[in-house]
C-alpha cells in the first residue's frame, strides 16, 4: 500500500494510522467497504470538519469572557507559496483561524488590513483585544490600521520579531552600519564556525571521524532564524572535546584526498585556544537574549513579564562583557554600548502606548507612572 500508493513513510507514526488497525484488529468488519477516492474529499473531509469545530466550541466560549489575542505571520508552505496565518490565542490556549494564499498579491498594509478585519469580523470585533504581528512596516502598519478602526483593539508587535532582529544587528553587522568595527569580530568568529562546520559536514571520512567520537551532531538551522550564530556557536562548544580528539587522530592526516590546505587551516581553528575563548566569549553575552526569545516564544502569557525580563537580561548580557574587559562598573566598554543602544533601539520601535482607559490619554500617562507600567502595555491592567 505505501510503495504502489507512493505514501510518505511519515504516516506510519500517525498515531490516527496505528489506532484505525488497531480498531480492525480487534472488530469484526465483515461487509465493510472503506470510502472511495471522492467520498474522502467530500462528504467525509466535511463531517471532520464539522466534529473539529464541535470539539473547538468550548475554547471560543471564552472569548467574551476574557477576550481574545489576533496573532498573524506571513509564512510558506511546502510548494514555497505565500502564506498569511491567523491564530486566536486566549489563557486556554491557541487556536488555528486560517491561512490565505497571498500568491500573485501585493502584501501591502492595505491587503494585510483587509484579511485581518476579516478575522476580526469573524470572531467579533468586541471580543478581540489585540492584534500581535512581526515589526514588517506593512503588517504594522495593518496593525495600526486596525487600532484606528477599532477602539478597543490594539496593535502589539512581536517581542519574539524584535529580539531576533536585535541579534541579527549583533551578529551579521553590515559593512555600512556605524558598529560595523566593534561588532565585526562576531561575524568573523561565526563564518569561521560556518567554514569548520560546512568542511566536516560535506566530507564523508570527516564526518564520519566525528559520529565516532560524539553522539552530538551539527545542527541544520534554517536561514529564517537569526539566531542561529548563537545556537550553532553553543553546538560548537558542545562538541569541542570530540572535534580535538578528531584533528589529533591519525586518521585526519591520512585523508590526503579531502583538500589538505583546507583539513589544515580547519585543524589550526580547532586547536586554537584563541578562537575557542572568542566562541565562549560570543555565546556568554548572546546567550541572555536567545534565554529570553526561549522564553516569550511560547503558547503562555508572557508580555506582563517582559520588563522585569528585559532589565535581567540587559544585567545578563553586561556582566560577562565587563568581565572579558577587566573594565569596572563606572567605566565605558564599546561592545556593550553598542549592545545596549541596539537593544533600547528595538525596544523603542517596539513600543505601544498605554491604552486611554481610564478618562483621557494624559490621565491615563499618569495613571501609568503611578502603576509603573512600561511602553509594552500587557493586554490586561495589573
């Protein structure tokens, strides 16, 4: 049945697949004639649909309750066509809306504002909260326009986007950025790592040298995650021990046929303690914002703890900076400043002001001070 029927192996642990034969294993079935090709695609797919919505019923009776949170992103499917997504999220947790096929349109606010108000519409527009989205200028600007339309909507941006896009700046700094020279020496450290990582990988022997002394392998990381310097830089120091046993066996000098120059230099990098303290060094300050990214990219509430979280974080991110230094408290160091401004810099782009719940915008900026709300205001007073 997979071979002739070209199935994807994947199905065999579908637990839906293991639990159907299972059920015909133990019922007798005698006369039974499983649905034809249009009976699957029709009648069948329409029953499913209409038992998943039954089984949803009981998450959107909360939405009057306690409201609900819009979350979009534009994404691609395996055909790699463009795809807009919608969630509902509420303290019960997510919920899939649906997905539009932006193929052959213009992704601008305009259309992005349209696809929303039609979700908003479809859930009720007094049951939505906020509206989250990445920091794109045409989602955002959807977002606004939603908050303009609907008074008690607003725009959110994604805590998740603007932290990625922070250690992009960080990690990948562009030749014309004003950084660039304090910021390069990370850049160089990760294209090295890039360079060990991609020789190993697409030599069978060497690689094979590896799996023999780790269990632990090189991560394939999508292109779409800018943290991915620091996850592959973690993996390296994971692997450190296993890669120096490697380059000292006999056998590495042996692969004459793998690019000698190459296994040389790749050899050089991994001995070297130098380039070993830049990775430790890299990873100690990046870690903090990739800890913080874990932790608010997930399906719970988290945006009322994003300001205790971004002050830890800044601390965390000083401290190893100011240690590598040897520079004291009251002293400047570049790398940090740096880091410091990037950081307040996405956190300011970020920002939303504070609802006017309370009697006009300036009395609820008081009230604000008062409370000692941020700029990021969560989706419910405290």
């Amino acid at each position: 049945m997979f071979i002739t029927g070209g199935v994807p192996f994947n199905l065999a642990r579908n637990p839906y697949y293991r639990e159907s034969y299972n059920f015909i294993a133990k019922n007798e079935m005698g006369g039974y004639v499983p649905p034809g090709y249009n009976a699957l695609r029709t009648t069948c797919l329409a029953k499913e649909k209409k038992h998943v919505g039954r089984m949803l019923e009981p998450l959107k009776s909360t939405w009057p309750l306690k409201g609900v949170t819009i979350a979009t992103d534009g994404w691609a499917d395996p055909q790699r066509r463009p795809i807009l997504n919608f969630m509902a999220v509420t303290e019960s947790g997510p919920m899939f809306l649906k997905a539009v096929n932006t193929e052959g349109e213009t992704k601008s606010k305009q259309f992005v504002f349209e696809r929303m108000k039609e979700v908003v519409e479809e859930i009720g527009s007094e049951n939505v909260v906020q509206v989250i989205t990445d920091n794109a200028s045409n989602v955002k600007g959807a977002g606004l326009m939603i908050q303009a339309k609907y008074t008690n909507i607003y725009w959110t941006p994604c805590i998740v986007h603007c932290l990625n896009l922070v250690l992009k700046e960080i990690c990948d700094p562009k030749m014309h950025d004003e950084d660039f020279e304090v910021l390069n020496f990370i850049k160089e450290v990760s294209e090295l790592a890039l360079f060990v990582k991609n020789f190993i990988m697409t030599h069978g022997m060497r690689l094979s040298m590896l799996n023999e002394f780790s269990k632990l392998k090189f991560l394939h990381i999508a292109e779409t995650r800018f943290a991915s310097v620091v996850i592959m830089l973690k993996r390296f120091l994971l692997i450190k021990d296993a890669l120096t046993l490697m380059v000292v066996h006999a056998n590495w000098a042996n692969y004459r046929e793998d690019d000698p120059p190459t296994a040389q230099r790749v050899k050089e990098l991994i001995l070297s303690d130098v380039w070993w303290d830049k990775i430790a060094y890299i990873v100690s300050f990046t870690s903090p914002i990739y800890a913080m990214i874990r932790l608010t990219d997930t399906d719970k509430p988290s945006l009322h703890l994003i300001y205790e979280m971004w002050d830890d974080m800044m601390e965390k991110v000083r401290v190893p900076i100011y240690r590598y230094e040897k520079k004291e408290l009251n002293e400047d160091c570049a790398l940090y400043i740096v880091i410091k401004k990037k950081l307040l810099k996405r956190w300011k782009k970020s920002s939303t002001p504070p609802p006017p719940l309370f009697g006009s915008l300036v009395e609820s900026e008081v009230l604000q001070s008062k409370l000692g709300w941020g700029s990021l205001w969560p989706c419910y007073p405290p």
